[in-house]
C-alpha cells in the first residue's frame, strides 16, 4: 500500500474504478474479495493501520468481475439495475455503472447516489413504498427508465409529478407477492393500469415483481420470472398497452457459508432465455425486454468489515472478544441472524496472520454496544483473540454499512475503503459523532 492514498478522500475517477486488474483486457477471475487471507491481496493489518478500524473495505475489482460474469451470462435482451439499497458507496456505483448497468433506486438519496456516479436517468428505475412527492417529480424530470407504482393511490401522485415536470411519466405496476406489503394485487394493478393508459401524462410499458430472496437455486429465479411475465402479458392486454419491460426484482443468492454451491449463472442465463424465447414467439412480445435488479449478488462478496479486537475475557467458559465494531456496523447477524464467515488476523508477526499456532475455542464476538443483542459471531472453534487483534466479517458488501445503526451509543461510524488494481483508497470518512452533537441545539424558550 502506498502512504499517500490513505489521505485521499473522494470517490476514485472512473478510469480507476473502471480498469480491473487481472488479465490485460480480460476480467478478473475473482469472486470474492477474501484471498490467501488478504483483502483484495493487501494485508488487512496495514489497511487497519493506515485507515484505523472499523472499516468497510471492497474490491472494485472482484465487484467488476461479478458485474461482467452476470452480464455475459444473461441474455441480450435482459438489462441489469444493480439494487443500489445493497450498497450505495459511489465507489460501488461507479465501478457497475463503468460495467454498463442501470440502477435501481428507492429514495431521493440514492437517485442522487446513482447520478453523481454516472448512471444514466434513462438507465434507473425508481421502486419501492412510500415515494415522496420530491422523489417523484425529480426522477419524472430528469427522465428515468420507469416508476414502479406500488397501488393503485400512487397513479394520481406520478401523475401530478408527470404535469409539474412537463413530461410523460413512464410506469411499472407491481405486483404484490405472498407474505409481503410491498405491490398490489394483480386486479388492482390492472385497475391501475387502466388509470394510466387514460392519462396523458403517463405511459404504462410493464409489470414489477419480487418474490424470491437470497435464491441459490437458479430454477426458483427462473420459475419467478416465468410466473411473472404469465402475470404481466395478461395485464397489460387487458389495460391496453404494450408490454416493454418485465421487471422481476433482485434476489440473487450469494453463499454466506463454506462449501455452499454459488448460484448457477448458467443455468439462469439459459432459464431466462428460454422464458424471452417464448415470448418472442408472439408478435406483440418480441420487443419486450426484461430488467433484473440484483443488490446482494454484485457487492455481498465484493466487501468486508475490519473491527479491532479491544478487550478479551472469560465468561461461562467462553472466551469473549469485544470489537470496536458491532451490530451498530453490521446489523444482519442482529436483524436477520445472519452468520457471515469470520476470520481472526492475528496482531502480532507475519507468521501470526493466520493465527494458525492459536488455540481454537469457543469464541463470542461482541461490540461496544450495551445491549446483548450486540454479537456478529458466536463460534465454537475459533483461534484464541487477542487484544489488537482483527476480525473480518466476510460477504459484508450488501447489507453492511447501509443497513446498519450507526448513531446507537454514539461510536465513531466505519470508514470505507476501495482497493482497486492492488491500491486503496478512502472513499468515504469515518463518521465522526461530534457532527450529529453539533447539528443539534438545546432548546431556550425562555430566551
Ligand atoms: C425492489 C427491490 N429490488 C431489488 C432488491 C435487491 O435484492 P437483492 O439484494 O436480494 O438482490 C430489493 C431488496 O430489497 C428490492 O426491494
């Protein structure tokens, strides 16, 4: 690593990000950002020592690879919108937005998020439940792919969006799956629709749907993009416009344990090739194209969380590590219980890096938080910690940082880093907790 990158802040420029390392114009063989016990080959004790901890580092690379892998094995006529919500670094979003991939954004912010990294409005798609009124008439302003309407009330509100901005408003109608509160019931969203296709304002051109989550099996994503265009053709008959995007979602699966297959790339290539194939053989559907929008798949594997080990004791025969880093970082093991892979860099000597010589225990790995939901891991043989040494939280590039409590208990936040090509660099400044005490004000009414 070199010292002068670990000053520099910003996000890298797009011919950084944009160039993986690996076979000259080739792409990265990698699938994960953990090699060798290195993050994107660099020792995590320098990167520790150079940016401090906790920290979330991702390797564009590895994220490049995933990105290029996903698109060759997809058909040509399916677009990919990379679920911004997953992670929204623009560091992130710039290396999939130099892979050719669109987005998928749920809130003003990440509208923001994907345009300052260089994806095209008519590349992102707005999607989610409760829109604001903002959201809406600045994506219908700056032109987006598509809205994802989630009941039939959101109609009337693009509608006024479409009006104020002075432009038509393209829409998708989503359908709501079992279980969730997201979408509408088809019969509605043909209502919806039909609202719509009366509108000069708008234009209806799909259907949205998202059923299937963390799917390892290429077949359950298959059988959800089969069951959604039987879904979508229907609908849009029915409302009288044509069909011009089936958006089935995200959802796919990446392994969070040792030894557990990846998801088939193949076989979901092939399985949504034969679902367009059958479209094509009508005439009105042989344009209709389809958008999937992974989050997890493309940055889960491409990131890592780094904490500190600060304290070591024993309790009930268990031998407990406190970080400096917990479910306030990393909230899934919490939120969803979630056991991602943890591995121990040992403080001291390069022999020690694998702490192969440790003892192996059983291990509880807490943060600072007072509160016993706090523990990323309980493991029943893990080599001895230390104080001063690290724990890397693996797959942690979805779902990490966005998803997680930072303002609980008032620690300093991660700080997040970007290898690329073997070189690091800050892309995003720890948060720092005396900026939420000095955006506050202890209220004089008397004054
Ligand atoms: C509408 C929508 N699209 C895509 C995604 C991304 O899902 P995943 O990260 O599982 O691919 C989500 C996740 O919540 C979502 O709500």
């Amino acid at each position: 690593m070199r010292g002068g990158e670990a000053a520099a802040t910003g996000h890298p420029p797009a011919s950084s990000t944009a160039a993986p390392a690996g076979p000259p114009g080739g792409t990265p063989a990698y699938d994960a950002i953990w090699r060798d016990g290195l993050l994107a080959d660099l020792d995590p004790r320098e990167l520790a020592r150079t940016f401090g901890t906790p920290l979330y580092v991702y390797d564009l690379d590895t994220l490049a690879g995933r990105a290029a892998r996903l698109r060759a094995a997809l058909p040509d006529r399916v677009d990919v919108a990379y679920a911004v919500k997953a992670n929204p670094s623009l560091a992130v979003i710039a290396t999939l937005a130099s892979a050719g991939l669109g987005a998928d954004v749920s809130s003003e912010g990440e509208r923001e998020a994907a345009l300052r990294a260089w994806i095209m409005p008519r590349a992102i798609v707005v999607t989610g439940p409760g829109k604001s009124d903002r959201l809406l008439r600045r994506a219908v302003e700056s032109g987006i792919r598509a809205i994802a309407v989630d009941s039939p009330g959101e109609v009337p509100r693009v509608e006024a969006a479409a009006v104020a901005a002075g432009e038509r408003a393209r829409l998708l109608f989503r359908l709501a799956q079992p279980g969730q509160t997201f979408g509408m019931p088809w019969e509605d969203a043909l209502a919806a629709a039909r609202l719509a296709v009366a509108s000069d304002h708008l234009r209806p051109i799909g259907v949205h749907a998202f059923a299937v989550s963390s799917a390892l099996d290429a077949g359950a994503l298959v059988r959800h993009v089969q069951r959604t265009v039987d879904a979508a053709v229907p609908l849009a008959r029915a409302a009288g416009f044509p069909l011009a995007l089936v958006d089935v979602g995200g959802g796919l699966g990446i392994p969070y344990r040792d030894g557990e297959a990846p998801l088939d790339l193949a076989s979901l290539g092939a399985g949504i090739g034969d679902v367009l194939t059958e479209l094509s053989s009508r005439l009105d559907l042989s344009e209709t194209r389809i958008l999937v929008e992974p989050g997890r798949y493309l940055s889960g594997p491409s990131g890592a969380f780094l904490a500190r080990v600060v304290d070591v004791k024993r309790l009930d025969g268990r031998h407990v590590a406190v970080l400096d880093g917990g479910i306030n970082h990393l909230l899934a093991p919490a939120l969803v219980g979630r056991r991602h892979r943890l591995r121990l860099v040992g403080s001291g000597s390069s022999q020690d890096r694998p702490p192969d010589g440790r003892q192996l225990v059983p291990v509880t790995l807490t943060g600072p938080l007072c509160t016993s939901l706090d523990v990323i891991g309980r493991l029943e043989a893990f080599p001895e910690p230390r104080p001063d040494d690290l724990v890397v939280a693996l797959d942690t590039g979805a779902y990490g940082f966005t998803q997680s409590m930072p303002w609980f208990l008032s620690h300093p936040g991660p700080a997040e880093v970007a290898i690329a090509g073997g070189r690091a660099m800050l892309v995003r400044d720890r948060l720092d907790p005396a900026e939420v005490v000095a955006a506050q004000r202890i209220p004089r009414f008397d004054v």
